[in-house]
C-alpha cells in the first residue's frame, strides 16, 4: 500500500471513519455511495451528486459507507480541485461522522448526518486497471439491500432524529 493511502487511512480514523481494507459486509440499513476522490492531508471523501449519486444517500441514513478506490486518493485539497474539470451540482467533502456544538457547547454527534462513517478502500488490482472495472462485488450485492434498507427505514424526506 502506498505512502498516501496509508496517509489517508491514518487521518480518516482520525477524523472518526472506520476504515476497511478490500472486502467487507456493509452494515444492514447504510447508505452506500462512492467517492470521486479521497484527501489524504485531512482523510476527506469528496462525494460529488450526479443521478446516480444522490445527496440524501449520504446525508439521510444513521450509517454511511463510502467505496473509494485508492487510485483516487490525492494528496491534499489544492490537488482534488486541480483534478477536478467541472464540479457537480454538488459537492459533499466529508471529515468524520456528522457532529455539532451549536447547544450549549455540547458535541452531538450525528445530528445533520451520519452518526458512523465507514469508507472502504478499494485496491486496484492489474486485472482492474487493465479492465476499468474496478467494483468489489460482494459490497455492490449489499449495497442493493442497504439502500432499499435506508430509503424504506427513512423516507424520502428528512425527518428530525
């Protein structure tokens, strides 16, 4: 694994995701989308909205996973702005669990978003690369259960927790 991925797992479990590595079971009732691109200096996802990307898959559900390949990791902002061509409608650059002191000072945590943050790293292997098929899918079956999970236990609109 290379010197920015390990970069980028280190400062996310910093930054409070649970990160795994290759294959994992995605929590029941989860919210599943892919990143565009990691940040390594600060373990951000960057979750940019498209049809097949909705906002509410990452901002409704309780638990959120993100897929991210490590290819796509850079090394900090200046360099996930330089990459991108054109932005989304969206976008979405995501440092931990949701977590507020707007009260009193008091830290909440999960309360604009997901309390617990998974991101799970995708290797890319040769026959990825050389395909441009780079879906893990044992997480892509799950996925399938966990959003109709999601959207079933949450609604389409956003009701307070």
């Amino acid at each position: 694994m290379s010197e920015l991925v390990e970069k980028f797992a280190r400062e996310a479990e910093a930054a409070g995701f649970i990160v795994h590595r290759g294959d994992t079971e995605v929590p029941a009732n989860a919210g599943l989308s892919r990143a565009t691109y990691g940040v390594a200096s600060t373990g951000s996802v960057a979750l940019f909205a498209s049809p097949d990307e909705p906002r509410s898959r990452h901002l409704l559900p309780d638990v959120h996973v993100t897929l991210l390949r490590e290819s796509d990791i850079v090394p900090d902002l200046a360099a996930l702005f330089a990459a991108v061509s054109r932005l989304p409608s969206a976008l979405a650059i995501v440092t931990g669990p949701s977590r507020s002191a707007d009260i009193e000072q008091h830290l909440i945590v999960g309360i604009h978003g997901p309390a617990e943050v998974h991101i799970v790293l995708e290797p890319v292997s040769v026959t990825d690369a050389d395909s441009q098929t780079r879906s893990n899918p044992k997480v892509e079956q799950r996925s399938v259960i966990a959003m109709t999970s999601s959207v079933t236990q949450h609604g389409s609109d956003v009701s307070p927790r």
